[in-house]
C-alpha cells in the first residue's frame, strides 16, 4: 500500500463542479476537496493526464472557483457505488501552466465564506 501524501485534510463536500474540456462541457460533483485538489464524481470521468479548465459553486455563497486541473486517478470502468463512486481525482492548478498550484487561501477563503454545507 502507497503512502497517503496529502497535506490537508479531505472536506466531505459536495459541491457542484462545471469541467470544460476539448469536446465541451460536463458536470459533477465534488465528494471531498482539500486545498490541494478534489474527487469529483461524474458519469464519464476523464482519462488519466487530461488537463482541464473547472469551476466549482460554492453553495450559500456568491464564490466560484475556477482552476486548471489535471486527472491524476480515475474510475472509468469501475464500480459506481457509494465505496467506490463512479469520478476523478485532480489536483488544482493556477493555471494552463502545469505545476504553478493554485493559491490554498481562495480554497480556505471559500471554506470560510459559505457555511460548508451541499
């Protein structure tokens, strides 16, 4: 078994997510986010190294994050249940220029700003 890497601690949030790729738009849902990235369950994940534009609302607030993301895991082929949700997980990114990470404070920023409710 690999070793857990993240920094921040997983937000069971479920939080509505807008993915633009090449072959247009699609939507989902975030499970849980960090500051670092998300999972995002969807009917049709993403393949893996696809590099991608997304916003996610932020529920009781105004806030919008957008962010380029990349898939670095995804279920494609596997089960859709609630152990192992049909989705993607992506880490966030400034922008189009992989590796520049997107900023924690505007994901802090939006943890404090709505109520962290669905």
């Amino acid at each position: 078994m690999s070793a857990d890497r993240r920094v921040y601690p997983r937000a069971k949030l479920k939080w509505p997510v807008k993915i633009k790729t090449d072959d247009g738009v699609m939507e989902g849902v975030t499970l849980d986010i960090t500051p670092d990235g998300c999972f995002i369950s969807c009917r049709k994940p993403l393949k893996l190294n696809v590099v991608f534009d997304m916003a996610i609302k932020v529920p009781k607030s105004k806030a919008i994050l957008k962010a380029n993301a990349e898939v670095v895991w995804s279920n494609i082929y596997g089960p859709d249940d609630e152990i192992s949700p049909r989705g993607m997980g992506v880490p966030f990114y400034k922008n189009e220029k992989r590796g520049s990470k997107i900023h924690s404070s505007s994901i802090f920023g939006a943890f404090q700003g709505s109520q962290l409710g669905a």
